[in-house]
C-alpha cells in the first residue's frame, strides 16, 4: 500500500471493505429520500410509539431480511434457494388455517395451542427446505432446479391448505407478530433482530460459518476434512425454510391473511438480491450478514423513495433494475480487472500459470 | 553451465534437412510485477518434435500462450513462415496455422466426433450444415489415424486417448503448421502414449513441426529431436536430445544439484513399531483387488506403480473416500468400516490427496481457517475452537513447517505453490494423526521445497507416525521408503524392503519381472 | 490389433439400444401419450379425445410455446432467463397502449414491439457475456426492467380495439374434423408451429444452432475451437427476447388487452415445460421438440382439471411440481448413468 501505513492503510481497509459499499448505497439513498422529503428522518413518538420513515423502512423490510438471511447461507454453499417465497405464503396459509381450524366464519378464537400452531408451521417450512436440501446434497441436483419444484408448487399447496380463498383470522394474539409494539419499536423488527443475532451467534461463535464457507467454497476439499457437507447443505436449505416460515407469520400477521397466490411474491428475487447486494457472491464462499440486512435495507429504502413519486408501486421495479445494474457492474469480473491492472496487484491469470511456482 | 543460444541457428543444433518454420527473437512479458519471459529466443523445424522444458514458473506455459494468442507480448517479435505475427487470439493463432491441443481435453462432450471436428467450419448447403459430408469428411480425417470409429457417436462416448486424437485430428485439419501437445499424454496410459508417439512421428514425417511439453524425462527422450530449457522466464539453451544428457537436462532444468535431496536420506530404522493400519485382501469395486498390506508405527512405507496402478485408490480405500467391498480393513487390530472421511480422520488417519487444488486447499479461506479445518472437523459444528486457539495453533505450524506467509489471515490462494502442500500438512498435523497418507506430496512444486517435505516427514516417522508415501518420482520413494509396495494394475504385485530396496528392482517389479 | 481395439470402445454404449441422452425427452413424448390415454378413459365421453379438445391444447397454450422454443435454446447453451414473462406482459403493453393511446399504425407497433424485445433479450446478453454477470442476475434485471416499464406506460390494463390485430386474432380456420363440435386453429398455433420449425432447423443445421450445443456442452473449449461465443451468446438472449415479445403479442390476440399484470410467473411455466420436455438444465443436451410436447403435458393438465370440474386450478402448480420432481429426478439417474457407463468404459480399455 502507498501512504502511511497509518490513517491511509485503515482508510483502504474501510473502503475496500465489502460492507462499505453496500453501506455507502444505502447512504446514498437515505439521503436521495432527504432531498425529496425534508421531514424524511423525523421520528416522532405517538402512543408510546416510534413513527416516522426510517422505522417503516425498518420494519417494511423484515420479511426480505428474514429471507435474506436463509438465503445467504445457502447462497454461500454455492446453492440459490427459490421456492422461499412460496414457502413464505405457505407459512401463512398453514398458520391460519390452524388458527381457524376449519370454521367457515371469521372469528376471533383460534381452534388450537397459539404456540403449537407457531411451532407447526416452522415445522413445515423447515421440513419443506430440508426436502430441497436433501435433493440438492444427497441426489445432487442443481439447486436452482430442486427448489424450483417447491417453487412452483408451494403456492398450490397453500392454495390447497387455504382452499384456494384468502382466508382471513381475527385473533389478537397472531396480529401482535406482525402488528404489534414492543418497547417504542414494532415487533417484527425485534424478531428480525432476534433472527439476525441467533443467525450471527450460530455461524461465527460455533463453526457451522466455517464449515457453511468450505463447502461453498471447495466441496471436495471440504470433505476431504471431515466435513459433513451434505449435512451441511441440508442444515442452510433447512435454515432457509425456516427463515421463510417466521417471515411468512410475520407477513400473514400484518395483514391478518393468508393470500397463497400474492404472499411474497417475488420475494426470493429480492432475498437474493439483497445477499446480492451485501457482498456475498452468487458463486458461494464467504458470506456477509449485516451485508444481506444492509441489502434489504436497501431494496426497501429504495422502493420508499419511489413511492415519494406517486407512482404505480411496480414502477420501483425499473429503478430496482437499474441499481442492481449498477452494483453488479460494479461487482462484475470485467471490471475488477481493470481495476486490478491499474492498481498493479498480480493478473488473475498469472496466478494459475504460476501455480506450482515457489 | 549456460549455453548461449544464436539467432542464427548453428548447424549442429538444428536438424538437417529443416527450414526453420516458426522463430521467436528476444521475446517480452511482462505481468504487474513479474517478468514471466526474459528476452528469450525459440525457433520450430518444419519436421521436427521440439520438447519445451522447465521447471513450474519456467514460463513454458506463458511462452505457449503467447505463439498461441492466449496473451499479447510485450516486445520481441514472431516470425512464422517468414512473416511477421501476432496473434491477438486463439483463433487467429489457428487460422495461421498455430494449433495447440492440451491434457484436458478441448472439444464439446456431448457433440459428435464429427461436429466437435469440424465445429465452426461446417461444410454447408445453402444456409444449413451438410451432415453427410461432414461425416464422410470426418471419416476421412480420423482414417489419417487409424481410428476407425463411428463418427456420429458423441464424443464422451471414448476414452480419453481417443478424445485427444481426435483434438489432433482437428487441429491438424484447420491447416496446422505447427502443433503445440501441452502435457498430452498425463492422462494416457503406456499403450495410449505408444499410440500417440506413432502418429507423432508420423506427422513429423509431413513436415509439421511440433512444440512437445512434458514432465516425463523417458518420453522426452524417446519423441523429441530437439530440446529447449527454460528457467525463470530465461532461455537456459537449445540442445540436440542425444547431444543433452538426462542427468545435464534436469541439472539445467532445476538450476542446481540434487544436492538437496541427496541430504535427505535416512537411516532405516531397525525395528519399526507395532502395525496401526492393515489391509487384508481388500478389494472394492472399480478400484483395487486383493491387497493387503501393514503400516507400521515409525515407518515409512512406500507405494511405487505407474499413474492408475491402483496406488491412490488404496490410498482412497484407507481414508474411506471409497469403501471396500471385500476384505478387512483393520485399525489398531479391530476390524473397522471406513465409510467416509469422517470416520477414517476419527481413527487418527490423515490423508493429503493428490490433487490438492481440488480436494486439499480451500482458497478462499485464511491460512488459520485451513489450519484448524480438520481438527474443527473432527470437534464438530457446536465444539468451537476459541479464535485464541485459532491463532495459536495456526502459529505453531507455520513456524514448524516454515509456510512463508505476513500473517495467519492471508488467503491461501495468495500463497505460492510450495506453500499449499504445506498449509495441508499442517490442516492434518494439528488432527494429532497417527497414520499420515501422502499422495504426491511432491509434485508440481521446486526441488527445494520437494526436499523440505521429505525432511519433513521422516521427522513425523521419527515422532512414530505411520506414513504412507505416494510418489511416482522412484528416486524419491527409494530415498524416503523403509518397505516399497509396488503395485500395478490395480492390485498388489510385491513388497520390497531391506537390501533390496533400489530403483532397479523397482522398476524391474513394475515392468513385470517379480519382487525380490 | 489397434483398430479392433479402438473400434470396440466406440459401441459401448449401443447395447442400451439408444442413446442415454435422448431418455428424458422420449419419456416427455411417452408420458404425454399416457396422459392423453388416460384423459380419454376417464373424459372419453365427454370430448377429451376429440379433435376439438386437441385443437385447444394448442390454441391456448401457443404464446407459451413460443416462449419455450426460445427457452430451450437458451437453456441448452447452460443459461437461464427469468424475464420472458416480463418481457411478454411489456408486449402487450406496448402494442395496447402504442395503437390504443398513441394511435401508432398497428404494423409499425407490432415491429416496434419484436424490435423492443430483442433489444432487451440483446442487453441481457451483453451483461452476461460482456460483464461476466451470471444469467440469473441479469435476466432477473431484465424482468424487473420490463416489468417495471409496464407500469410507467401505463397503470391500467389497455383494451385492444384495434381492427386489424382484433382481425388477427380473431381470424380462425375450421379443421376438417368428424366429430360434433368444429375444431379451429388459430394464428398463433400457426405462429407456434413456425417458431417451432425454425427452432428446429437452427438447432440441427445451422451453425448458431451447433455453436449453442457445443457452448453448452463446454464454455471453454467452444471459447478455444475458435466458435465465435460472444456473437452465440447474444444472439441466444436476443432470440430468446423474440420469442417472448412474440409470446406477449399472441397472448394479447388471445385477451385483446395489454397490462402490466399479465403472465406473472409465465417462466416459471415456461422453464418447467422445457424441462418436462427433457432440456437438461445443466445445458448441453435438449430439443425443441422436447419442449413441445413439454408444453403438451402442461396443456393436458390444464384440460384434465377443467374437465373433471371439481379441481381447482392450483392442483395445474401441484402437477407442474410433481412432474418437475420426476423429470429432474429422471435427468439425474440419466447422468449417473452416463457416468457409470463410462467409468466401465475407463475400466475395460
């Protein structure tokens, strides 16, 4: 490094750090929506409660952070996992039709334990990622094609659950997972957080990060070790189910419903984005965390400014488009070469021609 | 010891009947930070097989990449046929006539014999592809060979030999000059390689001139006219093969005497120790049949045999990466099932494969992390070793083994070469083993380092590990070895140890006679 | 001695009779046979087999054939393209709102829209073979682009009422059929067999079509046989924009509107069909023929349900699911044994 070892070479390390990119994209939003809306950073505190744009943002991007996070492990393994939308409604078409336990009229009771119908439905999604992760590790299939099975059949599964109409629930208790305030702040962003540290806790303080890392990064290598990867491999696609399954109660509480055919749509593209987004790479290996929550943030932040233009809520889409252009052009082999000649480190190439060298 | 080499060739050095058809002058490149050719001069015969030869980083590879347009040059110029070139890609490099055909074969699996010929040049019929043409055509290319196969059938459907020739095959049908063979014949067993030799020097016969690239000496010196040496990216001097020694040849490659390795010799120890490892007539599908052997604590034991003798397939059986189907396989005396890695890494067993890109270094990784994989491994997911640990444990090996990296959280991938090997020893050293399987441990890297691993695992055996050695260097298992088990077609055909243990009876076992 | 030799190791694999690669899509023909039969049984009566019904499995379904030729090419170079559907709803977009609200002449609109879909097919591939970004992402932008566009154009759905598309759509020719009920075909089943024998013939006999097999079959060698793999790469994104944007224009012969919510999730349907229809997804082995009758098994099981009445549709996503499952699973027991066939190869030579 050029310049002081000092200031300078903390200062590269910040910079080429892979979370300060995503971080400075979110800044840069945050500040666009400043621009637009003056009152944008204002929270107020009404009923005990915190209000104001940062904490909708905040708490409109659970579910995409939630997902996100499942969806970073299995991305670190080298591996995509598409059916968490699907899984996502599935959730909610099984969370409610439990609480409703098959009354045909909308009341405020639910037919069964509140905790036993949580515990199902985590159940249920878990189970549903383990079968993708099975098809994957054990029958080695590519993991864009086992998950698009549940993909496309998870929604009908949950039409089948729901009967294929929106079933609706009025009790309480299930609104307070989606709807209900803890402390000044929503409660989905308490579970978020509680996902996130139990996420954090369980790859970097035991070495399941490890392991999760080896296998994306070199399988064979990884099993020459000792590592168990196919286990491995089923434990992310598992943790991604699950992840869909609290982000499917989160959703379906907001909203009081179970939509089988709308519930988080789309959702595994923005999950995968916004791992995208956090510095994880679409081909395994090392994965980031607070990157993906930082790229759900955006993806959210980014959508809210779009709504500041009273247009159709779809439109967000084109510039959605146009920034993960700019990020994966930015992230793109083309050019980090370039970058790389001019900063003179060694060519790609080389270093495979010179492999065996001393 | 260099031999300065003309730009005009002197007659001595060239065949007689040639015209020089490929010439390189003072050749440049440059990659940030390294000259990877310096200067060098190189020049082809029409009707000769020129062997290119270097150690790893000589820049016989960076040399190829240039003739065949993989890489621009930075100075010096090409002459082919009298004119000036430079190949800005392969493709122009094979429309002038440069073709190059690798050990990994370069054609489409799933397409035809007949399409992967002539894929991007099909003869036409109008706006479509004339396949019958294109197969009679094909026919006809292949009968040049002798290969009488059916062209229709894909091409996955051969051995690899027949894959290779069949690249020839291409290559010389675009009108090839000159054929560059880069390591052709790793993958091919004798018969093949005899093969290929026949229509090698057939084709010499019709005047192309080939750039031959190996690291098998004997073939070297069977195929090739002329040789020319590469070290560190400089040009060591073109030799006639008969007028160029075998022993001169790797003296020139490697830049120094063996002196290195010749330090590494042992005192056979006297009486090895109880036996840890034992295989009796085990066998398991498609790999081995019927061997048994005994590794014994504080012995080196060596596996000797020919690439695909079944020496790393027993190898594979003791690690349970493929699990036997018959026999015992015995460890400590009880007879055990080695279903998988995990449990052979369980039983105090560690493995450094062959292919250590593939199966050893996880690249991405630090060199802490890759130090403690295996250990991790074993403690399994909820067992975390502290970071403290980490370090400490990483420390200790890279001091112990003298891996050449700033810290413990460099990415092996940026390490060199030599190093890798190293960083794998230590992923297994800190599993605490007691049986050590080293497949190849040595190869693709320096003589130096070669010698640092070799003083490296007799010290283990000292420490009373039981090691098994896997080299298809002989001179190294000779040096290394207690007991040889030599091995071909994939079973055990002898056990050599005591007196007897020299490279002729080696070879002498290989090549059919019996052990002993 | 030789010769024998080599010529042995050259019919390995005849004993199995056929190729092992070709399993996949003969399974799809049989199994659309199967289907077919056992509709006739169970409907039989009232007019599954008729010549009618079979008219309608492609009537219906045309637009998502077209959408699969284009596919199955894309898949068989080792890609993957998430926008068709996207790409589709902004065609019928485009073509309500350009001869709608523009009042642009309806011909013109109809290029402008070909045109539009094969520029952004065209970007696409730019981004995945220029900037080295993987097909999942850059069709994902794709779709978001596009779908995204249809918005800013227009937050309604648009009703056509144009005269000559209407005439189009509309325009039917009764077939020669026995039975009570007339059976029509319409534009888009011709537009559907055309695409479909052009994908064909590209396939098999034209170079673009070989260089799409060998891409996918191995990037790197195709890179050194000299195939000119960037102009193979986009023209396969770009054919593939075709392909949806003309999927969008019959779909909207077939419901006179153009709107933004259209044939959400139509790749899913589309990449499913190809698969069903024995389109490796790890590229390298496939057939557009495959792929017809991919969608034939979609299109009967969107009869079966409408026929028995009682099931909803969502049991079609069920279906589709299940049948993906066998077909991958079949794909997967395919390769192994390939591989095994070989590795006995590897042993006996």
């Amino acid at each position: 490094m050029r310049g002081n070892p000092g200031t300078a070479g903390v200062f590269d390390k910040i910079v080429s750090s892979k979370l300060f990119s995503s971080l400075a994209a979110l800044f840069v939003i945050l500040l666009f929506n400043v621009f637009l809306n003056p009152g944008f950073l204002s929270i107020t505190i009404v009923n005990g409660h915190l209000f104001g744009q940062l904490i909708d943002i905040l708490n409109r991007a659970v579910p995409v952070m939630i997902l996100s996070i499942g969806m970073t492990l299995v991305i670190a393994t080298g591996g995509t996992d598409l059916s968490c939308g699907a899984l996502l409604a599935l959730a909610g078409a099984t969370a409610i039709s439990l609480i409703r336990g098959g009354s045909a009229v909308l009341n405020s009771d639910t037919a069964m334990p509140f905790v036993l119908v949580i515990a199902i439905t985590l159940a249920v999604t878990t189970l549903c990622g383990l079968w993708n992760g099975f098809l994957v590790a054990k029958l080695g299939i590519q993991p864009i094609v086992a998950t698009l099975i549940f993909m496309t059949a998870g929604r009908g599964i949950a039409q089948l659950i729901t009967g294929a109409r929106n079933l609706t629930t009025g009790y309480a208790p299930f609104s307070v997972i989606g709807q209900g305030w803890f402390l000044l702040f929503p409660v989905p962003i308490f579970i978020a957080a509680g996902v996130c540290l139990v996420a954090w806790y369980f790859t970097r303080r035991t070495a399941f990060g490890l392991f999760v890392e080896a296998v994306g990064i070199n399988a064979s290598a990884a099993r020459y070790s000792g590592i168990n990867s196919s286990l491995i491999i089923m434990a992310v696609y598992a943790i991604s189910g699950f992840c869909a399954g609290v982000a499917g109660l989160i959703y379906s509480s907001g909203i009081m419903c179970a939509d089988a055919n709308n519930a988080g749509l789309n959702y595994e593209l923005d999950a995968i984005l916004a791992t995208v987004l956090g510095g994880t790479s679409m081909m395994g290996g090392r994965f980031y965390l607070a990157g993906s929550v930082i790229g759900s943030l955006i993806i959210m932040a980014l959508t809210k400014s779009i709504y500041a233009f009273d247009v159709a809520p779809e439109s967000a889409l084109v510039v959605k488009a146009l920034v993960v252009v700019i990020v994966v052009l930015i992230q793109s082999p083309f050019f980090k070469k370039r970058k790389f000649r001019k900063a003179g480190g060694p060519e790609l190439e080389l270093a495979s021609d010179r492999e065996g060298g001393r | 010891m260099e031999v300065p080499y003309h730009n005009v060739p002197k007659d001595d050095v060239l065949p007689k009947t040639s015209n020089v058809l490929l010439e390189v002058f003072d050749i440049e490149k440059t990659f940030p930070g390294v000259r990877a050719l310096k200067r060098v001069n190189f020049a082809l015969s029409e009707g000769e097989v020129h062997s290119l030869m270097g150690e790893n980083g000589a820049g016989k590879s960076t040399l190829i990449k240039c003739l065949t347009g993989v890489y621009g040059f930075d100075g010096g110029r090409i002459v082919f046929q009298g004119r000036e070139i430079r190949p800005e890609s392969p493709l122009r490099a094979i429309s002038m006539g440069i073709s190059s055909v690798y050990q990994e074969v370069n054609l489409c699996p799933n397409l035809s014999v007949a399409e992967n010929i002539f894929a991007g040049r099909q003869p036409m019929k109008g706006f479509f592809i004339d396949w019958k043409t294109l197969e009679e055509r094909a026919a006809a290319v292949l009968a040049r060979f002798d290969l009488d196969i059916d062209v229709r059938r894909s091409l996955d459907s051969y051995s690899i030999a027949i894959q290779q020739m069949i690249a020839i095959a291409r290559a010389l049908d675009i009108s090839s000059r000159v054929l560059i063979l880069d390591e052709p014949t790793s993958s091919l067993d004798k018969q093949e390689v005899e093969k290929l030799f026949e229509i090698i020097r057939r084709l010499r016969g019709e005047g192309i001139g080939i750039i031959f690239i190996t690291h098998f000496l004997d073939q070297v010196y069977e195929i090739s006219d002329r040789i020319t040496v590469l070290r560190n990216g400089e040009l060591v001097g073109t030799y006639k093969t008969e007028d160029l020694p075998k022993i001169d040849l790797v003296t020139k490659m490697v830049g120094k005497n063996f002196e290195d390795l010749a330090k590494v010799s042992r005192v056979r120890s006297a009486s090895p120790g109880d036996v840890i490892l034992a295989l009796e007539e085990v066998s398991a599908y498609q790999s081995v049949e019927n061997v048994s052997l005994e590794l014994k604590r504080g012995e080196v034991l060596g596996f000797a045999g020919l690439l695909g003798s079944g020496r790393t397939e027993t190898a594979n059986l003791m690690f349970g990466i493929d699990r036997n189907s018959g026999g015992v396989v015995r460890l400590k005396g009880t007879a055990v099932k080695l279903a998988s890695p995990r449990e052979a890494i369980r039983g105090r067993i560690a493995f450094c494969p062959e292919d250590r890109k593939r199966d050893g270094i996880v690249g991405e990784l630090s060199v802490r992390e890759n130090i403690i994989l295996a250990l991790q491994a074993r403690r399994g997911v909820f067992r975390f070793i502290p970071l403290r640990k980490q370090y400490e444990l990483a420390s200790r090996y890279i001091e112990l083994l003298g891996i050449a990296t700033p810290d413990a959280d460099k990415k092996v991938n940026d390490l060199s070469g030599g190093n890798q090997p190293k960083v794998i020893l230590a992923r297994w050293l800190a599993t605490e083993p007691e049986v050590m399987l080293l497949d190849e441990p040595t190869r693709g890297i320096d003589i130096g380092a070669k010698a640092e691993i070799m003083k490296l695992t007799l010290g283990l055996c000292q420490d009373g590990m039981a090691i098994a050695f896997i080299s298809s260097e002989l001179d190294e298992i000779v040096r290394i070895s207690d007991r040889v088990i030599v091995m071909r077609d994939r079973a055990k055909i002898g056990e050599i140890e005591g007196d007897g243990l020299n490279q002729d009876n080696i070879l002498r076992a290989i090549a059919g006679g019996g052990a002993k | 001695m030789e010769r024998v030799k080599l010529r042995k190791t050259g019919g390995e694999k005849r004993k199995l009779g056929i190729d092992l690669k070709y399993i996949p899509a003969l399974s799809a023909i049989a199994l659309f046979l199967a289907a077919y039969a056992i509709g006739g049984i169970l409907y039989g009566e009232r007019g599954f087999l008729s010549m009618r019904t079979f008219a309608t499995l492609f009537t219906d379904n045309a637009y998502l054939g077209v959408s699969a030729v284009g596919m199955t090419i894309v898949i068989i170079s080792g890609g993957i393209d998430l926008s068709v559907g996207s790409v589709a709803a902004l065609s019928t977009m485009m073509l309500a709102y350009g001869t709608e609200v523009l009042r642009w002449n309806s011909v013109l609109m109809l290029i402008v829209v070909l045109l539009t879909g094969m520029a952004l097919g065209a970007f696409m591939g730019m981004l995945i073979d220029v900037f080295e970004v993987p097909p999942f992402i850059s069709t994902l932008i794709g779709m978001f682009f596009a779908r995204g566009l249809c918005f800013i154009i227009s937050i309604q759905s648009i009703t056509i009422n144009d005269p000559l598309l209407r005439a189009l759509g509309k325009w039917r020719i009764r077939l020669p059929a026995a039975s009570r009920a007339a059976a029509y075909v319409n534009l888009s089943v011709f537009i559907f067999a055309l695409v479909l024998a052009a994908g064909v013939v590209i396939m098999r006999c034209t170079k673009f079509g070989r260089g799409v097999y060998a891409f996918g079959g191995n990037r790197a060698s195709a890179v050194l046989m000299g195939l000119p793999t960037r102009r193979i790469q986009i023209g396969i994104y770009t054919f593939n924009g075709f392909c949806s944007a003309l999927a969008g224009v019959l779909f909207a012969f077939y419901t006179f509107s153009g709107y933004g919510r259209h044939l959400y999730g139509m790749e899913l349907d589309v990449i499913s069909s190809v698969v069903i229809g024995g389109t490796l997804l790890t590229g390298g082995v496939g057939y557009p023929i495959g792929s017809l009758f991919g969608i034939m098994i979609y299109s009967v099981i969107l009869k079966f349900i409408s026929f028995n009445g009682s099931l909803s549709s969502w049991w079609t996503k069920i279906a589709v699911g299940v049948l993906l499952l066998f077909f991958i699973a079949l794909q997967r027991v395919t390769v192994v044994l390939v591989k095994r066939s070989k590795r006995e190869l590897k042993r006996k030579n």
